[in-house]
C-alpha cells in the first residue's frame, strides 16, 4: 500500500520537473522537424519514382526519429530521476515519510514505480508520435510506413530507459547528485562508443574489436537494447540493403536481452539493499 | 500489538561512529510511558544523531535501543510514533491539506477518517485557512506547524520533537506548548529536543543532559526537593555560633553583610535550619529559596565549554 502512495506522489513530483517538460518540449519540436522533413521528402515522389525504395528511405527517416526519441528519452530518465534520493537524503525531506510505517524497500520502490510510469507515458508519446505521423504523411504517397515490429522496438527502449532509471537510483542510493549523473551518462558514454566498436568490428570481421564491444555492452547493456529495438524495428530488407545508419551488423542477441534484464534487476535490488542499510 | 507495559524508550550504551568521530558515545536512557521527556546539550552532543537511531533512520555502531518494547526502528512500532524533524521539509508543490493527507494515508488512515482529521488537524495548528495554499507560500514558521501536525496525526503513543519552536514567533511556540499539554493529557509520552530551556522547564517531567553522547545526569524537574536549592536569608545578630553550625547543616555558606546565602541539598531541611538561627539568637527577617534554574543547572552539569 505505502508503496502505490509513495509512487503517487513521485509520479507526481516527476511531472513537475521542468526538465521533463522540456524533454517534452525538445520532443515536439523535433516532431515538427521530422513531420516537415518527411512531408517535403514525400511531395517528390513522382509517378515513375520506384516506391519500394521511397519506402525504405521513409523507415530508414523513421529509424533516425527513433533514434532521437531513444536518446532524449534516456537522458531525461537520467537527468528527472537523478537527484530524488540524494537530493531528498541531503534536504531531510526524506525523514518525514522514512519514520512512517513504511518499509525502506517499499520506499524505494514506490519511487522507482513513479519514474517508471513517467517514462512509460514519455515513451508511449515520443515512440507512437513519431509512428502517428510517419504514417498519416506516407499513407497517401507510398502506403503507411510503419516499423517492421513496433511493439518490440518501442518495448526496448523502453526496456532501456528503465535501465538507466535503475542504475540512477543504485547510484544515488551512495551518491550526491551530479556524480550520480556524471557517472550513469558517462556509463552509458561507455555503452555507446562499445556499440559503433561493434558494429565497426563485425564489418571488419575482427573478432578481437568485436569482444571489447560485447565486454563494453557487459559493463552497461544500454546500447545493446537500442541497437536490438533498431534491429527489431527495421525491416530486413532495410538491414540488408546497408541504407539505414544504424546497419545492424552484429545484432545483440537474446542473451544480451536477457543480461540487460538481469542487470537492471541487480541494480534495482542493490539500490533497495544500499537505501535500506544507510543512515539516513 | 506492541508490549503496553514496557518502557517508550530504553536504551542500553548506545553508539554511533561515522568513520573516526564519535557521535554518540553510550547512551543510557530509559524514558517512561507518559512522560514530557527533555534532551538537552550543548551542539553537537550527539542529540540529533541519538533521535535519528530510536527512529530507525540511523543504524547504532554498538548497544541497543527498545522503542515501545521493540527494537527501534520497527515498521511497527513507527505506526505508534510521530516525528517532526528540526527542519520539516516536503514537496513544496503540495498544500498543505495534500501534505496531512499523504501522510495520513501512509499511516494508513481510511479515506473517511482523513476527511474528519485533516481539517481538525488543520484547525488545531491555527492553519484552517492555509488549507489549499502550496507548501511553497509557506512561512518557516507555518512549515514547523504542518510538520507538527504530520507529527500528531496519528494519535502517537511516543512523539519525537527535535527543536519544534526554532523559528517559531511567541505565539507558535505557545501553541507547540498547548500541543505538548494535549498530547501528555493523552497519555502519549512526549520526547523534546531543545534548546530553548525555559520551554523546556515549563512543558518537561524530567530531562536529561548530555555531551559527548553521553547522559551526564537526568533530573526530575517536577520534585523539586531533589534538586539542589540555593537559600538567600537577610537576618541581623548572626553568630560565630550560628555560621559554624549552618555549615553543618547546608553548603556554600557565605555571609555579605546582612546577608547570608547558602545551599541545601533538600529543601525540606530549610525549616529546621530556620529554627536553629532563630535559636541561636538570630532575628530573621527574610527567607527566599532560589531553586536553580535549568539554565544554572545546564551550565553547572554541562560545563561552559559548549561541549567544544
């Protein structure tokens, strides 16, 4: 029970933050660039155009849009959530409701449950935003481009932005605020240079690179969900023709799935245990 | 069911060490059912550091601490207690009715009986018509309020306050007074944190002084014939006689002209010691005990050193 409270009154706290607005806000505007792209791309098809190409050209838009969606997306998680425990810890305002009769785990987890609402609504909204528009813009010129499997794709990032909230909360469990942020941006930093190494690796076919990529994904699994969802969402047809910027090479495979979320329960679990045993 | 016969507080050499400073060194405390206990110290005599380990916010290092006959810290035995911190702070987007409300529903108050308690308990910290407005319009003073009410709200058998008057105006802190009344007419034992010592005087049953953490002496205020008390007697015809035996009977004799001041440890001996002048010829013209105040007992127990 405290704990569908507790996660009340965070999701509430988390809509009031002004850097979520301006995600949102970020969002739109990037909305508004895409739909103006896209729409001026789409007036040049002529008679003769061959479609089938003008529709990987429009996914391969679409892929660079959730692209962008995936990145404000993980950085807004990181930077809305970064200073609620110690940001709360270092004010007090914490003390107030950890001498209630509520258990510190049920504490924590209220709050992860409110951040975790709050970046399923913002997903929900970048990620079927982005698909709405795509498609009304394409339906008339080419047929409606949609993601090859949207639901997996969206759930991934998704999946990845939990991630990030996850490892934000471990870190702030021990941490003050902007070390918390330097570091889970900087892992992700890690993450995301190890998955170009990757990808450049499984092109090259050197296996040697290819492993400091997987050992990369292994230290944060981030990027490895990203590249997984773009794989999901593309076509394959896409894949094979190199003509998306995010050729998926060396596809994370379901192993990796899994040890992303092995490794955002371990964190979550290790936040409650390092919350519950620290003074506060 | 909490144990109703226990002690609210008992401690046993109780400890807490943050890396090489010593916070509190071993605090022995028991605190009875029903009691306006006073904790008083010098700053950093480990006060706050004491309250935040029988709330469970702090891990003890050594000893141990039974809060209502449980282990401090229990999500049982915080159903049963309340809790203003020394800077009562909560998101400041909520009002403060939203505020008693969220706090009632994590005591797990039904929807019902926060409709009839939040308004009374509104009412009760003089902010009725403060209800809708956010926590961000607050004053510091209205903050220490709604923190006292969050406090109360459940009917608490063991309520902590740390500094409930700090920047409180004279009116709030007579109400922090009327509530502490209230709350020990209930029957629910009251521990205070001050620093004001004549708040403490007026609302405590017994206090006790500590430094270094560590309990240097408890009092009980209400019994005065415990404590020390300083005589002041203006007589006339006093003899060698008269001194030397006086000396016997109280200490700290001193005679400045017609004035003769002295200490006893009981004030049930001053009558006989009336008598014995009287008899040795003295003519008495004025008897005026002066029982220590709390801040001479403060500065006689704790030193002036500030704990420093």
């Amino acid at each position: 029970m405290g704990t569908w409270i507790i996660a009340g009154v965070t999701f509430r706290e988390a809509a009031r933050k002004r850097v979520l607005w301006m995600a949102l806000a970020a969002g739109l505007a990037f909305l508004a660039l895409f739909g103006t792209g896209l729409y001026f791309q789409l007036r040049d098809i002529t008679p003769r155009s061959n479609l089938f190409l003008y529709r990987q050209g429009v996914t391969a838009l679409l892929m660079v849009g959730f692209y962008a969606v995936d990145m404000l997306a993980v950085v807004m998680t990181v930077l809305v959530s970064v200073d609620t425990l110690s940001g709360e810890m270092a004010s007090g305002t914490i003390q107030a409701v950890a001498t209630k009769p509520i258990a510190r785990w049920e504490l924590l987890l209220g709050k992860w449950l409110g951040f975790v609402a709050m970046v399923t609504v913002y997903v929900i909204l970048m990620v079927g935003g982005i698909t709405a528009l795509t498609y009304v813009l394409s339906v008339h010129r080419v047929g409606g481009v949609m993601p090859h499997h949207l639901l997996r794709g969206a759930g991934l990032i998704w999946l990845e932005c939990v991630l990030m909230l996850s490892v934000t909360f471990r870190m702030g469990a021990s941490l003050a605020t902007l070390t918390n942020g330097v570091l889970v941006l900087g892992l992700h930093g890690v993450a995301f240079i190890g998955g170009w190494i990757e990808q450049a690796a499984a092109l090259l076919h050197s296996t040697r690179a290819l492993n400091v990529g997987i050992v990369a994904s292994l230290i944060m699994p981030s990027e490895a969900l990203w590249r997984r969802a773009v794989f999901e969402m593309q076509s394959p047809v896409l894949s094979a023709l190199g003509f998306s910027p995010f050729s998926v090479a060396s596809v994370p495979s379901r192993f990796m799935m899994l040890y992303a979320c092995l490794y955002l329960l371990a964190a979550l679990t290790l936040a409650i245990r390092r919350f519950s045993q620290r003074d506060l | 069911m909490l144990p109703a016969n226990s002690n609210a507080i008992e401690t046993r050499a109780l400890r807490k060490v943050y890396g090489r400073k010593v916070a509190v060194r071993g605090l022995t405390l028991e605190v009875g059912r029903g009691e306006v206990f006073g904790f008083l110290g010098p700053n950093g005599a480990g006060k706050t550091t004491s309250i935040k380990m029988l709330l469970g916010l702090a891990a003890p290092s050594d000893g141990c601490a039974q809060v209502l006959g449980r282990p401090a810290g229990q999500v049982a035995v915080r159903r049963k207690i309340g809790f203003l911190p020394e800077h009562f702070r909560f998101y400041d987007w909520l009002t403060a009715r939203e505020l008693l409300s969220v706090h009632g529903r994590l005591y797990g108050m039904s929807p019902a009986a926060l409709c009839q308690r939040v308004p009374a308990f509104l009412d009760l910290v003089g902010l009725s018509e403060h209800g809708d407005k956010r926590l961000r319009d607050f004053s510091k003073g209205m903050m220490q309020r709604i923190g006292l009410a969050q406090a109360i709200l459940n009917d608490p058998e063991l309520i902590f306050l740390d500094e409930p008057t700090s920047g409180l105006d004279p009116v709030g802190r007579l109400l922090v007074r009327d509530i502490i009344k209230t709350q020990r007419e209930r029957g629910a034992t009251v521990f205070l944190n001050s620093h004001f010592l004549s708040e403490v005087e007026i609302t405590c049953d017994r206090v006790a002084f500590i430094k270094h953490g560590e309990v240097l002496e408890t009092r009980d205020l209400h019994h005065a014939g415990q404590a020390v008390t300083h005589v002041s007697i203006r007589a006339r015809k006093l003899s060698e006689q008269a001194i030397s035996g006086l000396s016997s009977r109280a200490s700290a004799v001193r005679l400045e002209g017609e004035r003769l001041n002295f200490a006893v440890a009981n004030i049930d001996a001053l009558p006989e010691i009336v008598r014995f002048l009287v008899g040795c010829g003295a003519d008495v013209y004025e008897v005026a005990p002066q029982r220590s105040s709390l801040e001479e007992m403060f500065l006689e127990i704790v030193g002036t050193d500030g704990g420093l």
